[in-house]
C-alpha cells in the first residue's frame, strides 16, 4: 500500500467516525451521564473510546493487507 493510500483511508475513517459521534453523540453522552459521570467527562469518554477504535481497527486492517 503506497503511503497517500494509506494517509487517505485514516482520513476517510476519522471523518466518518467523526460524523457517525457527531450524529450520536447527544444520546451516548446521556446515557453515559445517566450513570451518574459528569457530562464533560462523558463526552471525553466517547471521544476516547470512538479514536481507539477507529485506530485499533486501522491498525488491524493495514496489517491484514501487508
């Protein structure tokens, strides 16, 4: 894989998981406040697991194409 296919496809991924919090991230958040967290804390904690999973997903599907 040649190193701007790869620069795109983090891009591609980043945005649409970006879009996808963004769409959800009024109705995750709630849920996780409802558990008794503060809601800044809750939306740093969306944002935390959606980047590791965007990442551990990157990570796995590049090295499966290596």
């Amino acid at each position: 894989m040649g190193r701007k296919t790869v620069l795109l496809g983090f891009w591609l991924m980043g945005y649409v998981l970006g879009f996808l919090a963004w769409v959800l991230r009024k109705p995750l958040t709630n849920m996780i406040a409802s558990i008794g967290v503060n809601q800044d804390i809750a939306s740093a904690i969306l944002a935390g697991v959606a980047g590791g999973f965007l990442m551990v997903i990157s990570v796995l599907v590049w090295s499966a194409l290596d």
